[in-house]
C-alpha cells in the first residue's frame, strides 16, 4: 500500500506538456510548479512547444498565460491555427513591440538605457499574474529580458528573481532562450529546474532533456516532427522499459519440407534473418509464415522500404498467397515507408503502435537498405539492435530481409553489413547454375532454440505456391553457385549435366 501511495502522490506532482511521446521522455512529464528552460535556435519548434504546453493546461480547465516578448498575440493565434491547434482558454500578454515603436521612440533617445523599458514590462507582468494567477506559464523569450539590463550579474538576479516570482504564484513555467555567442544562456540553465534542447538540421528534428531535476528521464536525443497537428516526439526505443510475457512456441510456414529443414518451425519470439540476392524469393518466404498465423486469427505487419503495396498484393497473390483477404480481415497490415521522409525514431514509434495497441505477433522489415535510408549515416547496428530487442521483450517474431550483392558465384556471405549476430535464425536463399538452368535452394545457417537441417533443398515459386524438395545430397559446391555432382567413388567430379 506504502509504494502505491507513493506512486499516486508522484503521478499528482505531474503535469503533461501536451505532446506524448515528450511526456514518456520526461517519465511522465513536468513537475509541478517548477520553471524549465526550452532552448533552441530560430525555427527549432521552441514556441509550438509552449503553445502545446498551454493548451493542455486550458483543456483541464487551468488559467494560463502566454507572455510574449517578441511575437504579436495576433500572429502567435494564426500560426497556432496552422498547425491545428486551439487556443481557446489560453490568455496573452503581449509584451512585443508594435508597429508604433519606432515613430514614438524618437521622441527620446531611440538609444537610451534599456532601464528605460524595464519597469513598465516589469510591472505589466505583475499585474496580469496577480490577476489571473494562472498555473501554466510560457514565456517567449527570455532573451528579450536580457537585453533590458546591460550588467550580467544584474540580468542573473533579475531572472532567478523573475523565475522565483512566477512559481511562488502557483505557476509551472516554461521559458524560451535562443543561446547565440552574443548572448549565451547558461546562466539560465543553471537557475532552471529542467532544460530541453531542440535542434534542426538536415538529418532533422531532435529534442534532448540535459537536466531534470527531481525526476529521471531517457537519455537522447529523441526525434520529433513538427505538422498539421504541431508537434510529435519519437522517444527512442528501450527494450528495459517494454517487456511482456510470451509462450516461445513454434511457427510454422505451412510448407511441411520447410518447417522439416527448421525441425518444427520457428519459435515465437525470436529474430529471423532472411539472405538472398534480388529476385530469389526472400519476401515470399517470409510472408508464408505470417499467412499460418493469420489462419489463427492473429495479425502480422509488413513494412515495405523499396516496392509499392500493389506489386507486393499482386506477386504473392500470383503464388497462391491470399494477402489481400489477410488485409480486408485485418490480420495483415502492409505499410509502405518512404525512408528519406521517416527518422528511425519515427519508424521505430510506428512499429510500436502496431504491436502495442494492434498486438502485431509478426514484424517485417523488407529490407535492411531501405531501413538504412532512415537511419541516415548513423550506426545501423545500433539502431536495428535497439529495434529488435524491444520486439523480442514483447514476444514479436522479428523477420529481417537482406540482400546480399552476388547473384552466383563468388565468396559467400550472409549480409555485407556484418548484423547475422543479431539473429536468433538465419535462412539463407541461393540461386544455382545446373544443366543450363537457373534454380533456387534454400538452408539454415543457423537456429539458436533447436537444431536444423544442415542440407540444402532446391526452392521452388510458382503460381502453385512454395514448394521446397529434398535435400540435395548429390550435388557439392552449392555455395559457389557452380554446383558439381558428388563422385562417391573418389575426388573426381564433373557438372552436372
């Protein structure tokens, strides 16, 4: 009962900051009436984030106050509406100056001391707290303020002062700062309870937590979208943090020579490389062992990289695969990733969605190039690591499609980006010259839960289906590509005519 009282007493101390997947960032998000600096250059998403914060707040009914020191109310409003988000319920304070400034400055000195502005926005800001008191505050920015004092212990006790007098009032605070070299801003990240980083670059959006206090948080730096709907964080994965519990059972792929080959199938709950060179029926094989889960009544996913939905519907109904029934029934979803437009974070949150909240029991990914493309430049290993360790935690069979550059011949390799390791099962697929023809086989190279079949047996697609046929025990030189026919009577042998 003490840690349940405990857990209550932390959730009440929480408040959301609007955006979701920032709130799993943040352990379930701000604390209360402390203030937090969201630092950033131009563009980084730093007011959508407060706009976000507010609205929030709003939605349950709390007076809350936008004090902007920088950009009109009028055009915070439509930018707001841009992006699908309301501001009803939300109060400003307009601080910016307007179009009148100029003309009326040259009055008095347009260069006179910034004393000269410090007092009236001093005293506005004082009087619009005590009279709404409101319990969320955001302040845009708090670079501004620094250009009302030329002295930077002055700024430092002005601030901290500032900070000290909106949470006082009941408020939770969240300040902007843009932190050039004209003007850093560590001193305001010494003085904030919390600190959040946006970036902008050209691999895209990040956002990272580098102080929190009184809570945890995951490490980043996370992805995160800005859209129609404002904006979006893609925490990265931690397989600690997921977890549920599984029966490892086997699956099978309804080809009775191929779950021969795998003594039994494959076993749920583990990760399963697929290796072959273009065209040699990588994709095919995995979708058979997803059509033997539909006939259970479970559902599958399949993220497509590099073909368009309506070739994959099309060529596995060609064999016999009937995917398009699977996804009128829903136990096959097929998604087609542009993976220039998609972070990994991004793709690794939508992989998330279709296991936790449509129980997805099969993940494919097909195939690791396209997946690469979203990684951009960055460490695949790592990434497809994360991945898979979180699907494992949940109980997901894991199918990882590779291609492999040699068609036939030359030295064989499973993959060219050095990942086998990370499979609990490697299948690999091969095409073979004999008699003039171009054939298939497919092996096991590896089963981490069972033994396997160490032959090779000739693969065949046709509109028939997938027929897998004995081992092939007469022939050597199989992964050459150039197979021979055994001489048993001695070290000679010839092709195979």
């Amino acid at each position: 009962m003490g840690n349940e009282a405990s857990s209550v007493r932390a959730a009440e101390k929480r408040i959301s900051t609007g955006v979701a997947g920032l709130d799993e960032i943040m352990s379930g998000g701000l604390v209360r009436g402390r203030a937090y600096l969201v630092r950033g250059g131009p563009g980084s998403g730093k007011t959508t984030l407060g706009l976000h914060f507010l609205t929030c707040g709003a939605a349950a009914g709390e007076p809350v106050l936008c004090i902007s020191l920088a950009e009109p109310e009028a055009q915070l409003r439509d930018n707001a509406q841009g992006m699908g988000i309301d501001l009803t319920g939300v109060s400003f304070l307009d601080l910016s100056p307007d179009a009148n400034f100029f003309s009326q400055a040259q009055s008095y000195d347009i260069f006179s001391p910034a004393e000269v502005e410090r007092e009236p926005v001093t005293r506005s800001i004082m009087e619009r707290v005590e009279q709404l008191k409101p319990r969320r505050i955001f302040v845009d920015s708090m670079t501004q303020f620094r250009y009302l004092t030329q002295d930077a212990f002055q700024f430092r006790k002005q601030a901290l002062s500032f900070l000290r007098f909106l949470v006082e009032h009941q408020a939770t605070v969240l300040v902007t700062s843009e932190g050039t070299t004209e003007a850093p801003d560590e001193d305001l990240r010494f003085m904030s309870d919390g600190v959040l980083e946006l970036e902008s670059g050209p691999d895209g959006r990040r956002v990272a937590v580098t102080k929190f206090r009184g809570s945890d948080f995951r490490n980043g730096p996370h992805a995160f979208r800005l859209g129609e709907t404002g904006m979006e964080v893609f925490p990265k994965l931690s397989s600690e943090e997921h977890g549920r519990p599984f029966h490892p059972e086997m699956i099978r792929s309804g080809v009775p020579e191929l779950d021969e080959m795998l003594h039994g199938g494959m076993t749920r709950g583990m990760v399963t490389l697929i290796s072959g060179p273009s065209g040699v029926g990588k994709t095919t094989l995995g979708v058979l062992f997803m059509r033997e889960l539909a006939g259970r009544g479970e559902h599958s996913v399949v993220y497509l990289f590099e073909e368009w939905i309506e070739s994959f519907v099309h060529r596995c109904e060609a064999i016999s695969i009937p995917v398009h029934a699977m996804i009128e029934r829903g136990t096959l979803s097929v998604v087609q990733v542009e993976p220039l437009r998609y972070s990994s974070d991004e793709f690794n949150r939508m992989v998330r969605r279709e296991v936790e909240e449509r129980n997805a029991r099969i993940v494919m990914l097909d195939s690791i190039s396209g997946y690469r493309l979203c990684i951009r430049g960055q460490e695949l290993v790592t990434h497809l690591a994360a991945l898979t360790r979180y699907l494992k935690s949940m109980g997901v069979t894991a199918l990882i499609i590779n291609e492999t550059e040699s068609i036939a011949g030359g030295e064989f390799r499973v993959t060219e980006v050095g990942i086998s390791y990370l499979a609990d099962n490697v299948l690999f697929l091969r095409y073979l010259e004999t008699a003039g023809q171009l054939r298939k086989a497919v092996g096991v190279l590896k089963k981490r839960m069972s033994d396997f079949e160490n032959n090779l047996r000739e693969l065949e697609i046709t509109r028939y289906g997938v027929k897998v046929g004995r081992p092939l025990t007469n022939l050597r030189g199989i992964l050459t590509g150039t197979p021979q026919l055994a001489d048993h009577g001695g070290d000679r042998a010839s092709p195979e005519s």
